[in-house]
C-alpha cells in the first residue's frame, strides 16, 4: 500500500462516518448507538477485517470484596460478535466493500 492509496482509504472511511483511531495498521471505529459499534481494520496486504459488536443483555452489575477487603464494582455485559474479512481486489471500491459489509453480508 503506498501512501496515497493510504490517503484514499482515510478520505473513503471519514466519507462513511468512521472515526480513525490508528494509522498503521489503518483503523477505524463507528457506533450506531451505545450498543452498536463496528471497528475495520485495513492493513498493508489489503486486507479488510471488520468486527461488529453489539450488546444482546442488560449490564449486570456486581459488587464484590477481595480476601485483603478490596471492594471493587464488576460490570458483566453480554454481546453478540461478528467478524467479517475481505481481501480487496484490483478495482473494488473500498466505500462500496464497506457498505456491502456493513448492510449486505452480517444480516444473512
């Protein structure tokens, strides 16, 4: 991957609402709500990988004390996690890849 396919990709992510949050490998997150969130990851081969997590419980929340009487709050949270990789070809459109992941492939 040079750099401005680099740059295209960043541009092409920011157009789809993501929020980058590393560069190398390329990164990106976007939450639909508190209880949607999809992360991609595009790396130098081109290679697409796209989790989507979404929360399927209520947060259970616990209270509990060490043997030296520590008290901590424990947060316990149920969800349901979708991985998604694609390696690009010579001509895809990384905006239309993205969407068919997003929209297309995770609801069959």
């Amino acid at each position: 991957m040079n750099n401005s396919e680099k740059q295209n990709w960043i541009r092409t992510l920011g157009r789809l609402r993501f929020d980058i949050t590393r560069y190398d490998p390329l990164c990106a997150r976007k939450e639909y709500d508190t209880h949607h969130m999809v992360e991609v990851t595009l790396d130098a081969s081109s290679q697409v990988r796209m989790v989507i997590t979404r929360q399927i419980g209520e947060t259970i929340r616990a209270q509990r004390t060490s043997r030296a009487g520590r008290e901590y709050t424990i947060f316990s949270e149920q969800n349901a996690v979708t991985i998604i990789n694609y390696r690009l070809r010579a001509g895809d459109d990384l905006a239309e890849v993205l969407q068919e992941m997003e929209q297309e492939i995770t609801l069959k």
